[in-house]
C-alpha cells in the first residue's frame, strides 16, 4: 500500500501524529453497548457527522441497519448551548421511534463547550409526565479521553449505575433474594461478535440459572431477515434484567480494561455486595476453563457434560494442528482485552505472538501480556498507545508469518506479504464479520481452525509443486 | 407506519400531488436520523483523492479512524492519501491547546513522507479550544517550502455542502501557480470527479479520444502539479456540481475559465457530457472524433443493455443519493433498462434540483430531501420499490426490505461513469434485481412479490 517508497527514511522515533489509528472514538463504543438494550437507541449529543460516521462504521462490519440519532449541533448550538436540540432529538426520536430507552452520548464537541447533559435531563424528566418518557440514561464520552473501549464501557457502567435500584432501594430485597438461595448470574459480555453473544447465552442456559447478559446485540445487531421494516430491531437485554442485577449471586466481567471508577461490576459489588469475577475474554482453553470454572463458583452448580466433549474436541484438534503452528511468528492487535486474550489463545497453540499491539493508552498493558506468556520462545514486542504505520515499522525490523485481528490489518499483512486471520472488529473487506465466534472452546475451535489453514495455506502457496496433502 | 416529523413535511412530496416547492439546504432536524454526515466528511470526500497530498485531521481521533481508506479513489501513482494522519488530540490538548501538537505532527509528516502540498482539516473543537489554525499552517509552509492550506471543516458550521466549499476554498489556493508549462488550446479541467474505480481513467481516455488535453482532475487520480497549472485550462467541466461548483465559478472569476455542469453516469448524460466540450470548443476534428466515439461507444452498449432490459422492465426503482445531480442521471439512465423511479432523493440537493427532478420523474414519484431510514423504508413499502439505489448507509434498508440493492455511493468498487459504467450499472442492478435468494425473503413473500415476479425471473 501507500508508504512502501518512502519507508526507509522513517527512523524508529515516536510521532507526534498517529498513522492508521489502531483505535476508534469513545462515542461509537457506547452507542453498540446502547444497540445490545431492548428498544434502546442511542442519540449522539454532537454533529450529524458523529452519528452517520458510527452507523456507517458499524452497518460495513454488522451489515444490519444500525440507527443512530443525533442532536445535530449548529453554530448556535456551540455558542449558546445543545439544550435545545437536545430535548428537540429526544422527543422527535420517540415520537419516531417509540423507544423503550434512549442510550445518549456526549461527543468531544458537547464536552469541550461544557454541556452539562444530566442536568438537562433531570430538568426535562421534572417537567414532563414520566409515565410517557422512555427511559434516559447518559454516558458521558469525550472523543479525547481513551479509545471506543472506555465508551464502551461508560455505557454499560452507566446503565448498570443509573437502572439498577442502588442499596437503600433494593438492598432488603437483594438481600432476600440472596438467602433463599438465588442463582442469578451476571455476565457483561465485552466488545465480541454477536455469534459470541450467542455462544455466551447458550453457556449459561446450560447452567440452568436466571440471568443477566448485558449488552447483548446478537439479535439487533445481527437479526434474520424481516418481514416488515422494523424499526428497532428485536432483542437487547430488557430493562427488567438489568434492574435485576443488584439480585445476582456475583458478576462476571468479561475484560479487565475498565477503570475502577467506571466498572459496572465494581458499582455492583460496592452498592448491592454483588461479588465481582474480573475475568479475561474467554479465548482459547485456559480463559475458557476460567470462565466455567467461575460460573460453577457462582452457580454452585458443574459444568454440562457437552462442553467437556467439546474441550476435548479442542484439544484434539490443537494436537492435530501443533506442528503447523509451532514456533510460527504472530502480530496480534486490536483493542486491549481482545490482545490480550488472544496472546494467551496463540501462546497455548505454540505460536509466538512476537507483536503484541493496542491504539489506546494502558498502563497495565505490557503487565498483562506478559503474564498471558507462558510458552512463547520468541521475545514479543508489546506496544500500547501506538498505530498501525509503527507496527508495520516494527514488523519490518523482524520476520513475521501471520497477522491476526480486525480487517485494517490488511495494511500489515500486504506492506509484509503474510497472510490476515481476521477477526474481532471491525471486518470490513469480508462477509460475516458479526458472525466470527472468538468465545469458549467452539471459538476457539474456529479461531485455531482459521489460522491454522492460513498457515497451511501460506506454506502450500509457496510450495513449487503445492501439496495436495499438508 | 411512520409518520413523518412535523418540521420536516415539507421535506417530501409526492409528484402531480403536492403543489408547495420542496424545502431544503437546512440543517437535518436534530433526532431525525439523517443520512448526512457533516461539514468535515465533505471536505475530506472532496480532497481525498489528491494522491500526493498530504490530508491530516486535526482533533480527536475518531474522524481520522473513520475515514482512513474510505472511497474506492484510485491512484495511478502516489498513494500517500490513502493513510489516515491524525493529530490524535487527547484531553491535555483540549485543555492547553492542540497548536504545538499540529506543528509537531505536520513537520515529521512532511519531513517524512515529502508530501507536495498538505492539508490540514479542523474539526469540530479545534476553534473552541482556540488554535490558531492558519498562523501554524503559515509557518510550516514557510520553514518546509510547500503549501500546507488549513481546511474549515469543523462538523458543526453547517452542512456537507458547506465542507465542499471549504474543500474548494482550499483547493483553489494551489491553483494559478504555475505559469510555464504549455497547454493546448483545446483543454480542460475535470472537477468532481474521483476516479473510484478508475472511473476518471474511463472518462479521460474519451477526451483524449476526442483530441482534448485534460490538465489536470483537480481530485480524481489528483496530483498537485497539475492543479498548480490547471488555471491554463480552456475549459472546466463539473461533475457532481453540487461539490465542486463552487471552485468552477473561483476559477472563472480569477483565471476567466468558463464551466460546464456535466453529468457522465447514463447514456444520454456521458453522450451530452462529450458533445458539449466539443460545441465549446467547435473544431471539426473534435467534433467529428467525438461523434464517432459516442456512436461506436453506444451501438457496442445498446445490445447489451437489452439482454437486461428484458429482465427489469416494469420494475420499480427508489433511489437516495447524495447529489441530486446524480439523481438525475440515474433517473434517465433506468429508463433504458425499462424501470420507473418511484421515490427519489439526496442529501444535498437544492430547490431548482428537486423541480427538475419533478419534471423527469413521473406522477406519483416521492421526492425528498435528507430523509432518514424510517422515511425510505415506508416510502419504497408504499410504492412497492424492486430496488434502492444508495450507499452503505441505505444498503441494509433495502436487504431488510428485502429488495434490491446497488452500490452509486463514494465507497463503490464498481465503475458506473462512462459507457461501460452504463454496462456496469445494468449488470449490477440486474444481478441484484434477479438474484435467487430473494424466493427465500420473509419481507418479499408477505408482499406477495416473489409469487408474482420473482418466479419467474
């Protein structure tokens, strides 16, 4: 692609610009968490061009309508206020679209002028009958502060915070709920696919507990194809469970690259004494096992018989594939919690993931990787706050067999001639992005599959002869 | 079914029955959920494909990661526009400032990639947090010795065709700089035209059939070169006029050069295209190459086009693009394959575009300005639509719908200007239209289509 002739000159020094981020903007991580509530819109507090951006974004990857609203600032909007079109976007988005929730994010515009988003929903909840209002609830994500990740889970924590009765409501009941013996599980879900989500709800009803699966957009965000125009598409987790997660016997939260201050699991424990599992993707078998194991824990109840036949399954065929992965160089990139538990996936599989990188800025990053290293032989690069032109600077400087991760990995993957595993977000050079499955031993299944016949396939495209069997 | 929000009614008509004038070029009613995106993305769309450029977006990341790679624009050459630059402004600069990180960003960037001339987009904060844009854009240009021209493109200053004519202010700084190199007399300019699909290369090889020298593209395939000459040209021609209007009437106010509006999708449109450069410039040879060029061009497509025609005639069309001028085209160019446009719109289009649009367009026709999903789902339901002609953003409406879909937007990967874009067009939207897989659509069989037409197709 674009920088092959000039790349000599660029020395290994950090730029202050960033080349092909490896990161998107706070606001579109929370509008996809707002997409996985039943009924739920977001509407984006800032430019038109926010909104359309994020939609466009997301319907390339999840090819599924994807409606955003915006409160559509003007120039008088940034000088006097968004007040206005604030109430304007929310009363003509339920007079369209009769939600049962507005999902509302701030943008870096609405932020930098100092809107002060509550206070005008808590102004206009007071003055209007709340029996017709759909339910508000505000995630403040300014473009500046870290990545789509923290948008992300801005959302959920906000959700969680804002829905769930805090202790002087609920705890009696909580309480109550907890004596006679509840089973009830929360699960936040991380950034996945909706194939994963599907994958997560058939774990749990395997359990055969009541739970809590937030957000959960496997349905809006990859539904089938309709009959009529919905005009928001069904699925999402319902209110009603998220009001119910005060009752929970614990809550798994799947990645750990959330702030303590806005970790939606910490909120629980710290209001309604929900004990918090913080808990790795589950990618590959160890994560995997992680995660039953925690839900035994806080089900109190063994794990189904048809995921032990699949974990051997997995393990026969890890057995099976070793000798093409062995020693194999991998770049693995995206957002952190996505890096981190696929180092810990390719490390148990002999590969060596020898670059380690994510856009946004963590000071655990480094940490985390290399303790999810346990078997790799090859040193690994770990770079956080960094983008695709430095990896590719850095890939040169070493030989790598495989690129694994979103389809912007593309730019790696020619620049170096090896070939592209893709996955996690977004996908947008190929069909069925939303329907990769990363998550359990099945999706480990299909990851190990994928890079293992891209292996298999590299070395059969540059054989002379090509191999009929490999 | 949805209705239409009061402070947009007068955004949509139906032909023959509605009398009032379609309202247009506000700002999109906050909450509607336009299809628009903002003054930013039109800027950017614009310059895109200025290949040895350097584009770097001033302000938080997101508008970089967006559109890093976004149109199918190709290069003949350099491909420095294809990587996103972004000065990535984090939460200290908003508070400090983001001037020293611009200057930091632009000198490694240039000194790095030896750009010919740079552009430097603000985005929405930029002038809240007060950077002062200019003085550093000035300062780089001086200490780096070329052009580096700031891009008012904050999001909220209006509309997309407000960034359009930000683009075109900026573009027009490069223009009638360089004096020397010599020009034919029978030359031209091509303004608005990206060459995604290599559709620039489709239209410069017929002028070039025609005995006229192109300067320079401005954007499609665009070098900075050749828009530093492009003020010797004898004549502009503008595509998509809604985006580069504006830099024709720049230009013939500073340099004297006329400009023609052309559109080059369809037959009648690409043919008219041609035979009005020639009038202008009314040389026998040209006039006598270009009518054998559209008369070997249209006889090689005319057989073609009615293997599908076949197919597709009596069929409906809905279409929503950005420019109503395309629009237009698109309404002319599906008549030849037998198909009546029964809801037509774009983002952009302005009062004298939709009373045209109302004169080509039959009665009944639904005619609208920035409308939004709920709005297009209903009217392509009401006036039973077989296809949507659109971008990304409408493709799911249409597949949800369970109707045919193509692709007219800036992120295509199919050539659709030209004569064999007019052969591309029919082959795609005959490939969609005829497809298979509709028989198994939920939305088709309740709408009883697939019992009527699809059987049989």
């Amino acid at each position: 692609m674009s920088d092959v002739s000039v790349q000599k000159k660029i020395q290994a020094r950090p730029f202050a610009s960033t080349r092909n981020a490896c990161k998107l903007c706070a606001p579109l991580g929370a509008c996809f968490v707002f997409r996985g509530v039943e009924g739920c819109i977001p509407l984006i507090h800032g430019s038109q061009g926010c909104s359309t951006y994020i939609r466009r974004y997301g319907i390339s990857h999840f090819r599924e309508p994807i409606d955003i609203a915006s409160s559509n600032f003007t120039e008088a909007s940034a000088i006097f206020g968004g007040r206005d079109n604030l109430v304007q976007a929310i009363e003509n988005v339920s007079r369209q679209y009769a939600p049962k929730v507005i999902g509302i994010t701030s943008t870096c515009l609405s932020e930098t002028i100092g809107e002060n988003v509550p206070m005008y929903l808590f102004d206009y909840k007071r003055t209007h009958d709340s029996s017709d209002l759909p339910v508000l609830v505000y995630a403040s994500t300014p473009s500046y502060r870290g990545s789509h990740m923290d948008g992300f889970h801005e959302a959920i924590w906000s959700l969680v915070s804002s829905l769930v009765p805090c202790r002087d409501e609920g705890l009696h009941r909580g309480e109550k709920e907890r004596e006679r013996g509840s089973s009830r599980v929360n699960v936040i879900s991380g950034f996945v696919s909706p194939e994963d989500i599907r994958e997560l709800h058939e774990i749990l009803t395997s359990f055969g507990v009541p739970y809590t699966l937030l957000p959960d957009y496997s349905e809006s965000l990859d539904g089938p194809s309709w009959e009529t125009y919905q005009k928001l598409p069904e699925g999402g987790t319902p209110v009603a469970d998220i009001r119910a997660m005060g009752e929970a016997m614990g809550t798994l939260y799947l990645g750990k690259a959330v702030s303590p201050e806005r970790n939606a699991g910490s909120w629980l424990e710290s209001e309604r004494d929900v004990p918090l599992y913080p808990l790795n993707l589950p990618i590959g078998i160890e994560e995997t096992d992680r995660f039953f194991f925690a839900l035994e824990r806080v089900t109190g109840k063994p794990t189904h018989a048809k995921w032990k036949k699949i974990r051997g399954r997995l393990v026969d065929a890890y057995i099976d594939g070793h000798k093409y992965c062995s020693g194999k160089k991998a770049i693995v990139y995206g957002d952190e919690d996505f890096v981190c538990s696929m180092v810990s996936f390719l490390d148990e599989t002999g590969i060596n993931p020898v670059i380690a990188a994510t856009g946004a800025p963590s000071t655990v990053f480094a940490a985390r990787v290399k303790s999810l290293l346990r078997n790799s032989r090859s040193p690994c690069r770990i770079m956080d706050d960094t983008d695709y032109a430095t990896i590719l600077e850095v890939a040169r400087e070493m030989s790598v067999d495989i690129v694994i991760g979103n389809s912007k990995g593309l730019y790696l993957s020619r620049n170096l001639g090896v070939p592209l595993v893709r996955c996690g977000f977004p996908v947008h050079d190929r069909i069925g992005g939303q329907r990769i499955l990363h998550l359990g031993y099945r999706g480990a299944l299909n990851l190990f599959d994928q890079v293992c016949n891209a292996l298999m396939q590299s070395k059969q495209d540059s054989a002379r002869s090509g191999y009929t069997y490999i | 079914m949805t209705e239409i929000l009061e402070q947009r009614k007068k955004q949509v008509l139906e032909n023959g029955k509605d009398s009032y004038a379609l309202e247009c070029g506000k700002a999109s009613t906050a909450g509607s959920v336009s299809q628009r995106a903002c003054v930013f993305c039109g800027s950017r769309v614009v310059l895109y494909p200025i290949a040895d450029a350097l584009h770097l977006i001033h302000g938080p990341i997101g508008c970089a990661s967006y559109t890093w790679d976004i149109r199918g624009s190709m290069s003949s050459g350099p491909e420095l526009h294809r990587m996103s630059f972004s000065t990535d402004l984090r939460e200290n600069d908003v508070v400090y400032g983001g001037e020293k990180k611009l200057y930091a960003a632009l000198v490694e960037l240039i000194d790095t990639y030896a750009p010919k001339a740079a552009f430097v987009y603000s985005t929405c904060i930029v002038g809240l947090i007060g950077d002062d844009v200019e003085a550093v854009c000035a300062r780089v240009s001086r200490e780096k010795l070329i052009p580096v021209l700031p891009v008012h493109s904050e999001g909220f200053k209006g509309t997309k065709k407000d960034g359009y004519r930000a683009a075109c202010e900026a573009v027009f700084k490069l223009t009638g700089k360089d004096p020397s190199t010599p020009v034919s007399k029978f030359s031209i300019n091509i303004l608005g035209d990206f060459n995604l699909a290599g559709e620039t290369w489709i239209i410069k090889d017929y002028y070039r059939r025609m005995g006229i020298e192109v300067v320079s593209c401005i954007t499609g395939d665009g070098r900075v070169d050749e828009i530093r000459r492009s003020h010797r040209a004898a004549l502009n021609v503008v595509q998509c006029s809604g985006s580069m209007t504006y830099l024709a009437k720049m230009m013939k106010d500073e340099y004297g050069i006329p400009f023609k509006r052309v559109s080059y999708f369809g037959i009648e449109d690409m043919s008219s295209a041609l035979y009005d450069v020639a009038s202008f410039f009314d040389d026998p040879e040209i006039n006598e190459a270009t009518e054998n060029l559209v008369r070997s061009e249209v006889s090689a497509l005319l057989p073609d086009l009615a293997d599908y025609r076949r197919d597709l005639e009596g069929r409906k069309a809905a279409i929503y693009v950005g420019g109503s001028f395309k629009a237009f085209s698109l309404v002319k160019a599906l008549r030849h394959l037998g198909m009546d446009t029964v809801v037509v719109g774009s983002q952009t289009g302005s009062s004298e575009d939709y009373e045209y649009l109302k004169e080509i367009t039959d009665e009944g026709t639904i005619i609208c300005d920035d409308a939004n999903p709920l709005e297009l789902s209903r009217f392509i339901l009401e006036k039973g639509a077989d296809l949507l002609i659109g971008g990304v953003k409408e493709r799911p409406i249409a597949f949800k719908m369970g109707i045919a879909f193509c692709d007219h937007n800036h992120e295509r990967k199919e050539a659709l200007a030209g004569f064999e874009g007019m052969r591309n067009f029919a082959r795609e939207v005959h490939a969609s239209v005829t497809s298979p897989v509709w028989k198994y659509s939920p939305a088709r069989l309740a709408m009883g289509k697939e019992a009527r037409k699809g059987g049989e197709s």
